[in-house]
C-alpha cells in the first residue's frame, strides 16, 4: 500500500544546501536514506506553505531550484486553519466583532500544535495531519522531531495516524 509522505520544507533546503556546499551534514547515509525512500511505493506531497517559504530564499539560483521543487511536489489540498463562526448576544464585549455578529476562529488542532511547535511548523504539521499522510519527513531534530517526541501522548491525539521520522528512520521502516 502506498504511504503518503509530507516533506518539510527543510528536506529540500538542507538538501540544496548541501549541493551548494554549504551544510556538511548532509552525508551520504543520508543521500542513500533518501534515495531509498523514492524507491518504494510512496506518494510525496506537501503543501503551498513549502512554496512560500521557499520564495523568501535570498540566493537567485538556490530559490529557482528550491521553487522547482517545491512545484513538483503533489501539493495537498489546502486545509482551512481558521473558521467564521456566530457570534451569540452577549457573547462578545461590544465592539470586538463586525456588525455581522460573525468573529473568526482559529482550528483549535492548530492552536494547540502552536502550543508544542514553532507557528511555521505548525502550519505544516496540520496540513500535512488533516490530510492523511503516514508520515511527516524532515531533517529538523530539534524542533520538530524532538518536540513530537516530548509530547508523544498529545501528538497520537492530535495526528494519531501520522509518524514523525528522519530520513534514516523512513528508510528503516520502509525496508
């Protein structure tokens, strides 16, 4: 059965990094890792969140290769992290909401994943959960992985059927 993959924006970064020669620790374990991961039965996806952190790269060369890749990618569809919903009489002091009685709230999944993670992974982590993916791929241990780690028991309640891995984790559990 084909696993649906989520790459982090910093998979393809560190990785142009790398061809640039500017992150050594991108080592060839990791390029074979990765290399492994393409060969088996996987769909790989992310989300415009990608393609918007990408542009912000300031090298010309390294962001037309980074925006390449990020348009490549199958691109989940775009999960709202905000709803409108009615505000009751009384509900509101007078003046915070529009006329309308209408106030936007944000996806309390995603609120309380901007509780455990930076707000730009957060992002990323809803998508890529609200989507169904298997596995959420990336390079960044401190942030991310170490975090969903930390928080093990509110992440299996947050995004139960999704597995945060490394490339050599990914690799593993494919074999």
């Amino acid at each position: 059965m084909t696993k649906k993959i989520y790459a982090d924006t910093n998979l393809v970064s560190r990785l142009s990094d790398a061809f640039y020669g500017n992150d050594p620790q991108i080592s060839d374990d990791v390029a074979a890792a990765l290399l492994k991961i393409c060969n088996c039965d996987v769909e790989i996806v992310t989300s415009k969140e990608m393609l918007d952190e990408v542009l912000k790269t300031v090298n010309l060369k390294q962001r037309a290769l980074l925006v390449l890749l990020a348009t490549l990618a199958a691109k989940v569809p775009f999960s709202r992290v905000s709803f409108l919903t009615p505000t009751p009489w009384g509900g509101a002091a007078w003046g915070s909401v529009p006329w309308a009685g209408i106030t936007e709230k944000t996806d309390p999944r995603l609120v309380q994943l901007c509780g455990i993670f930076d707000p730009a992974d957060a992002r990323h982590i809803f998508q890529a959960s609200t989507n169904q993916c298997d596995y959420f791929l990336t390079f960044d241990r401190k942030t991310i992985l170490s975090r969903a780690s930390k928080h093990s028991e509110v992440m299996e309640d947050l995004c139960p059927d999704m597995k945060f891995v490394s490339p050599e984790e990914l690799s593993a559990i494919l074999d």
